[in-house]
C-alpha cells in the first residue's frame, strides 16, 4: 500500500510536471555577442531571474556574434520561419525591419496604461531611433553615444591642465600638436588623437557633421544629405586630422584597436563610445577622463547601439511573454544594472534616481558624462535600406582619409548612389 501511494504520488508528480511543461511557454532571445565572456554570464542571469520570478516562462538567450552578424541571422531566420521571438539589434536596423514585415509594433501589445507609461519612460533622443509612423518599434536597451577619452598623465607632460579636454575643434587640433611625439628619424611614438575610421566610420563622422551643424538624413528615412557643404566641410577636417595638422594617424584607423593604442600610450585622446566606459576604467593605468566631445558651431554627438525588437509570429502567448521579458530588462533597477556592468546609458531617467545608479555616479563621475550629452543628441543615421545606403557613406569616407579622392567628389558620389538606392521609399 506504502508502495502503491508512492507510485501514485510520483504518477501525480509527474502529471503535474509534464502539465506544466505542456503550459510552459520557451521565448527565443537574440543578443548580439560571441558566446562567452562577462556580458553572456550577465545576460544569462538576467533570463534565469526573470524565469524565477515568471515560472510559466522560459527564455533562451542565443548570442549571435556581432550587430551585423545578428541581423542577418535575425533576418533569415524570420524568413524562414523561426524567427526569434526578441531580440538587441541596432536601433538603425529598424526600418529594413519594418520593411521586411518582420517586427510588431510594440505599442500594438503593449496597450494597458502601464504599458504605455512604460513606452514614455526612455530618454526622448533615444526614441528618435525607436519610432517611426506614429508607433514604437523598438525599446531602447544598450544605448550610447560618443565621448572623448583623455590621459591625464600625457596631458600634464605636455604642459596641458590635465584635467580640461579640448572643447572646440581648435582645441582638439592645438592640443594635438603639443601631445603627438616623434623620435630623431620623425617617426611618432604618441598621437595626439584617434578617431576610429574601419568598420563603420559614418557613425563617428556622424558627430563631427553634427558639430557642423548638419543632419544626414530625414526623419522618415527616405532621404539623405552627404554633399551638404557642412557634411563635406567635415569630411575635410576629418581627413585633415591626419593630412593636414598629423595630430592623428593617416588613413583607415582600426576600431577595435583604438582603445588598445589608448591605453598604451600610443594616443592621448580617443573618441569611442561610452560602452567602452567600464573597459577603459577596468585597463587605463593612469588617470584618464572622460567629457562630451567638443564643438564646432554646436555640440552633439549621434546615439548608438541596440533596441529591443519583438518578432512577428502567430503564437499570441509567445509575444506577450516577450514584451514581459523586454519590460523585465528595462525597468529602472535592471537599465541601472545594465548601465553598471557595461559602461552604456541607463535609458530612463527615473534609473539614475535608483540608490544603485547614484551611488555609482557619485563614485565615478565619467558614467554620467554621455548621458548629460543626450540634451545635444541626434539620432543615428538611420534610413530604408540603411545597410546599402551607410555603405555609401562609409566607402566615401574612406576615399577621403586614405586621400584617394577629394571630399566634395567622393560625397557627390555618394549622395548619388544613396539617392537612387531611396528611391523606390519616397512616395
């Protein structure tokens, strides 16, 4: 009899467990790195406590290498199908998304009052990425925007106040000239600055434009200005970094290795983003700082990084469970957290009221500096076909750096290629 009630009550266990597994509903989640590392252990913590505190739902994060990376496998594997049910793609990715039919409109489900508060809680410049014919596409998660980084050291052997960076263009290019070092046979052993150049480079060219006072493209996406006299004025001084006033490498320079001649000494400034925060705060050994870029006719500097996308798909329950979890990642405590742990923007302002976050502020200044800059912001080059049309860009940039073609000819080109490519978008 003993036997038979545990049988029974194992019978009844197992029921139960394989009823709740029949009810359980499993969300994809694409986020944009290599498997492994600190960031994934992170994540991977953040998907466990939500499942904790919502057991009838599981989330599986899949890390899915770098943004590009992870829109091309978004993408194809929504056209075929098994789209992932959330995933952190570049906030620029939203109107290829939108194009695709791929995305939901996120304020299509999220409805209720508190729903819609939660819409109006980010940073508006962060929105501007976000938003598009009246609705809320994505939610702001790994924000940025450019800073500058300087060696406080370097500064004082130059004779410089170690602790002012440059806050106009002539600065940045006087103070250049007396931090860049070069040996007997002139060759340099200390840059001034880097500005990185590979990769993406419109994005960094992006803040000096808007330092000019210009604005690449339209809101809707459908038209772009890269031969705007003051988008070709920038384009020059750019380039003359290096040419011109050699306060800066000739040429194409490597992003992922600014940071690295950073803190090697090899360059005394750098502009990157503040994602780069807590990686220079963990391997700068000296005092470094970091402050809003400078200016020109203003200052500014476009936003960056990754929103939240919920998928299309037919189960209903799925795409609830994924405006949870998207909710889950971006209250106050989880966007200070996040903020903490990675160098990005906390993207609410109630998250920097958070004890945490002032906490931390006051501790480390530097974190509130990119944030304090969103008052200037723009938002990112952003427009339909944006892979094809940024290549434009990026191409011309490059023609101008490595000096293979003047600005004004390789931005007319550009403007060319990338007003035929926007064509077919505006109505």
């Amino acid at each position: 009899m003993k036997n038979f009630a545990r049988m029974t009550g194992a019978a009844i266990a197992a029921l139960l467990i394989g009823g709740s597994v029949a009810s359980a509903t499993e969300i994809t989640f694409y986020y944009p790195i290599a498997v492994g590392g600190p960031i994934t252990k992170i994540v991977d913590g953040y998907a466990a406590e939500f499942t904790k505190a919502h057991p009838d739902i599981t989330v599986k994060p899949v890390y899915t290498g770098s943004y590009q990376d992870s829109v091309v496998k978004a993408m194809t594997a929504a056209k075929a199908g098994s789209a992932p049910d959330l995933a952190v793609l570049l906030s620029t990715d939203m109107f290829s998304l939108i194009d695709d039919d791929l995305i939901v409109p996120i304020d299509t489900l999220a409805t209720s009052a508190d729903d819609k508060a939660w819409i109006k809680a980010f940073y508006p410049a962060f929105m501007e990425n976000s938003q598009s014919e009246g609705h809320s596409w994505g939610i702001p998660f790994q924000r940025s925007t450019i800073v500058q980084y300087w060696n406080k050291d370097l500064f004082k052997a130059a004779g410089l106040d170690p602790d002012r960076a440059p806050g106009s263009w002539d600065e940045m290019v006087s103070f250049g000239k007396k931090l860049t070092k070069k040996d007997e046979s002139g060759n340099v052993s200390q840059w001034g600055i880097e500005i990185p150049s590979s990769g993406f480079p419109y994005w960094l060219f992006q803040a000096l434009t808007t330092q000019n006072g210009a604005i690449l493209a339209n809101d809707t996406g459908t038209k772009v200005a890269f031969n705007d006299p003051k988008v070709i004025e920038a384009a020059q001084f750019f380039a003359d970094l290096g040419q011109k006033y050699q306060v800066m490498p000739k040429g194409i320079i490597e992003w992922g290795t600014t940071p690295k001649d950073f803190f090697e000494g090899k360059t005394a400034m750098m502009w990157t983003t503040t994602g780069n925060l807590t990686n220079v705060k963990k391997n700068a050994k000296f005092a470094f700082g970091v402050a809003p870029l400078p200016t020109k006719v203003r200052g500014g500097s476009p936003t960056g990084g990754g929103n939240i996308y919920i998928f299309k798909g037919k189960d209903k329950a799925k795409q609830q469970a994924a405006l949870a979890f998207a909710r889950f990642l971006t209250t106050p405590e989880k966007a200070a957290d996040w903020g903490m742990a990675t160098g990005y923007i906390a993207v609410r302002p109630d998250a920097w009221q958070t004890e945490a976050m002032k906490s931390y502020a006051t501790d480390f200044p530097p974190a509130a500096v990119a944030r304090d800059q969103l008052k200037e912001a723009v938002a990112e080059l952003s427009t339909h076909d944006n892979q094809r049309v940024t290549k434009t860009l990026n191409d011309a940039l490059q023609a101008v750096l490595t000096g293979a073609k003047p600005a004004k000819q390789a931005l007319d080109q550009a403007q060319a290629e990338a007003t035929r490519i926007l064509k077919p978008y505006q109505k």
